[in-house]
C-alpha cells in the first residue's frame, strides 16, 4: 500500500482552482498564414476579488486599469513560462506584443493581450489550437464558436470547436506511469494528448485525407515553475489520472467549488443561500480531500507506521483539518483584512508556509524511521515491567526482541510527535479556503466565508479519517493474516511501520524538493 502511494508522488494539482471564460482573435497575414492570437481571458468571479486585493491604490474604491497594469505584466512574464497556455499548429512558438492589459468590471477581471508567431504557419486544411493548462490548474473554455473569431484571414477559411476527446485506457495507464523526471512527453504520446481538453480547428480550402504525421505537442509534461496569475500556490501532491473515476471526482470539485463561490455571493440578498452555502462548503471538503493531497497520505501513513487505536487517527484527522482552515482564516485576517497585501504578496507567503509544513513532514518521517530501526525515544516504565510476564506469556520471545529495536505494539507516538503530525499537514492553508475568504471579506460576508472554511474542514476531515482508519485496519489484517500471537505476526507488523515510517520520510521529501 506504502508503495503505491509513493509511486505517482510528483507535482501535481488536485483540480483546477482558476476559472477562465475565454476568447481569441486569430490574426492573418497578407500571405494567409496564421501570424498572431489576440486572447481575451474573463476570470471566475472569486478568483478576480483575489486577484485584486490590495491594488486600489489611491483608496477611491475602484481598481482602475492603471492599478493593474504591473499585475498584468507580471502575469505575462508567468504566462511565458506555460506557453501561453497556448499549443497551436506544427509546434508554433510565440513571444508577448506587449500590449497586455486588464480591467475590473462587475467583480471579473479580464486579461488582454496578444502573442505573435515566431515563425507564422498556413492553415492549410487543418490547424489546430489548444488553449489550456495541461496541468488542470487552469481551466479555460470557449463557451461556443462565437468566442472565436478569424482576422483578415482567406474567405475560404472558417473555424469551430470540437469537444474533448476521453483518452484511451493504454493513454491514461502510459501517462500514469511516467516519474519525476520526464519533462517531455514521448512523440506519439504528446500526440494522443492533443484533443483531451478540445481545441479550435480552423479549416481553408478542401478537407484532407485522414492524418497519419505525429504531431508534437509542446510542455505537457513540464515542470510548473509558479502558480499563474498570482493565484495561491498550487499543492504538490499525487499524480493521479484525470480520466474514470479520479476526472469525475475532479470535476465535481470544479462543480461544488463553483457552486459554493455563487452561493457566497447570492447570500447578500437572500439569507436562505447561507444553508445552501453550507451544505456546498461541506461537501466541497469531501471531494477535494478524495483528490491528490499530502494531507491523508501523511496522516495515513504515520498511523500504519504508529498508532493502533482508530480513534486517534480520526482526532489526528480532525485537529489537521481544523487547523489548516484556522491558519487559512488567520492568513487572510492578518495579511489582508489588516494589512491589505495583494494577492501576489498573500501568494507567496502561502507558498513558504507550505515550504515548510513539507520540511516537517520530511523531518517527522526521519524521526519515525530512526526511532522504529533504533527504538530511539522507547523508554519502559515502571508499570509497564509489572505487566511483562504477560506479554510473554501470549507470545514467543523473540516477537518482542526482534531486530534488536522495539515490537510493533511498543511504540506509541506521545502528544509532541502528534502536535508534529497535526503542525506539518495542517501548516499549509487550503488555496481554495484562500480564495473563498478573500471573496467573502471583498462582499462584506467574511462571517459566513469563516463559516464556509470551517465546513470545508469538516468534510475534509471525515475523509481523511476514513484513509486513517483503513491505514490502521490494514495493519490490523496484517497481523491477523499470520496469527495473532505468532512471530510472523510480529514481523509482518514490524515491517509495515516501518514502510509506514518511510512513506513519511519518502513523501515529505518529494514534496519539499517539488516545492522548491
């Protein structure tokens, strides 16, 4: 089980936590070719209250332009790094126009901005254009071909929208398996890719015969070098698909954060969406803790390489969902209640916060190695001597004395190892709490947004618990499976905390050197 989790353990993002409604211009040139892309990119209206705290620099209560104009150069800089989120044509480069502007306009921001062909391509009978995030922290749709128009382009050309393609089983299994290290997808997989999340076609002249070239597909696989738009920093965690079950769960995260993000708003003038709100928040936590995170992957692991009674995992569970909702409701007071940083400055606190809740998650995991191979931190107390012939005379000697460290049932973490459990998962506020406060402090409705974090916790929390207590249970059935009493017993035991133990340590460094 340890090392199934291990496997897919890379950066990647849970769900997406920016929603864009988008439209593109497509320019020509005088030859015919494809030169230019103007993009007109109106962010969810959540993320756009995020995206301008702080900017109303002159206090008049509008956020004009000019305010944003250093946002939307910084954006461009960041939007370089991923492409431009844009994959077009036979591997089409692009570079900034550098006539990048935003405006704020009924609580969305909208992103303008034109990027030019390095080398214009023709059409030709088919040209493709993704604009997306191969990464799914971005979601960006057109909503119908009218959000696509073509500029100075041959009367013969004419585009439309073709909607994702579900990838095949092969695809899905490839892409799962692939490490850390590929920053390139191979030819024919980079190929597969294109289509999953739909793409505009444009089409000058006759239709062609079926393709049978490979086309490539640029920085799928690449690393992510920051979090896009000045949003809060994404969570590194598993790398799971995002197709069957593992894409339903993630689009009902999009569905009930969505959701949830409307209901805070309609609260204002209707007191009835606060129970709305609620339910939605709850069952938010749920999904989004289903998803890739280092939370239960933490806590499940430090209860099989640990503990023995059910009811401590679901504690550990609950007091770290408890508190990375109390540390997202205290960023959010502090740094932009009190303090009014922007969003960028709230951003990038949350990332070194999330620095280091993964340093402690790597040290917790050496601290419970060490001390299972070494019995550092065993101490037998008195009472603990009173009952030994008991323990003795229910199991072979060398069940106790094996490896020459502690038995499986001797070690208990104490309240401080717990409290480094609870610090190191609940440490990292959640982004989408970030997000949601931010919006609920801009309405003028942060009781109810407080009240929303702490019901995401909540469902998050029961979640979690259930992964803690199949952890436990499984260690259960280990033992059970060689006798209860017998040294295979004790040895099954034995060796599944400590793979237990190396998860922690195993995971907490792969997601500090993620994280850097």
């Amino acid at each position: 089980m340890v090392l199934m989790l291990l496997g897919p353990a890379v950066p990647a993002q849970a769900h997406p936590h920016i929603f864009i409604d988008a439209q593109v211009d497509i320019g020509f040139d005088d030859a015919g070719n494809i030169a230019s892309l103007h993009h007109s990119w109106t962010f969810d209206t959540a993320f756009s209250v995020w995206m301008v705290q702080g900017l109303d620099i002159n206090n008049n209560g509008v956020v004009e332009p000019e305010e944003m104009q250093e946002l939307a150069d910084e954006n461009m800089l960041g939007l370089a790094d991923f492409g431009f989120y844009t994959i077009a044509g036979d591997g089409m480069d692009f570079t900034a126009a550098g006539d990048q502007r935003m405006r704020y306009e009924d609580n969305r921001v909208t992103l303008d901005f034109t990027i030019d062909a390095v080398e214009p391509q023709p059409p030709g009978t088919r040209f493709e254009l993704g604009v997306y995030d191969a990464e799914y922290y971005v979601a960006i749709t057109f909503d119908d071909i009218a959000d696509v128009t073509l500029r100075n382009a041959p009367g013969s050309c004419a585009a439309h929208l073709e909607p994702p393609v579900p990838m095949s089983r092969e695809i899905e299994e490839r892409l799962y398996a692939l490490g850390p290290e590929v920053l390139e997808l191979p030819p024919d997989l980079a190929a597969a890719m294109r289509g999953t999340q739909g793409m505009v076609v444009i089409a000058c002249g006759v239709a062609p015969p079926p393709a049978t070239a490979i086309e490539a597909v640029n920085q799928v696989a690449q690393s992510r070098p920051a979090a896009p738009f000045g949003g809060p920093p994404p969570e590194v965690g598993l790398n799971l698909p995002r197709t069957g079950f593992f894409g339903w769960l993630q689009q009902q995260q999009r569905d009930f954060y969505a959701a949830m993000t409307a209901s805070l708003a309609a609260l204002r003038g209707d007191g009835n969406a606060f129970w709305v709100l609620g339910g939605l928040s709850f069952l938010y936590g749920v999904f989004h803790a289903a998803g890739p995170g280092h939370g239960k992957v933490v806590i499940s692991s430090y209860m099989l390489a640990n503990e023995r009674q059910l009811r401590q995992g679901i504690a550990l569970s609950g007091l770290s969902a408890l508190m990375q909702a109390l540390v997202a409701i205290g960023f959010v007071l502090l740094l932009a209640g009190l303090l009014n940083l922007t969003s960028t400055a709230l951003g990038e606190a949350a990332h070194w916060v999330g620095v280091v809740s993964y340093a402690m998650v790597a040290l917790l995991g050496l601290w419970l190695v060490l001390r299972k191979v070494f019995g550092w931190g065993h101490h037998h107390d008195h009472h603990d001597h009173h009952d030994h012939h008991h323990a003795h005379a229910h199991q072979p000697h060398d069940y106790d004395h094996m490896h020459h460290a502690v038995g499986p049932g001797d070690i208990k973490g104490d309240w401080r190892e717990q409290l480094g459990v609870v610090l190191a998962v609940g440490l990292r506020p959640c982004s989408g709490a970030l997000v949601v406060l931010v919006f609920a402090l801009s309405q003028g409705l942060l009781a109810a947004g407080i009240v929303s974090v702490l019901l995401m916790s909540l469902g998050t929390a029961i979640t979690v618990a259930t992964l803690a207590i199949l952890a436990v249970s499984a260690k259960g059935l280990a033992a059970r499976i060689g006798g209860a009493d017998s040294a295979l017993a004790g040895q099954l035991v034995w060796w599944a905390e400590l793979l237990g133990a190396i998860a922690v340590l195993a995971f907490g460094i792969l997601l500090l050197l993620a994280s850097l």
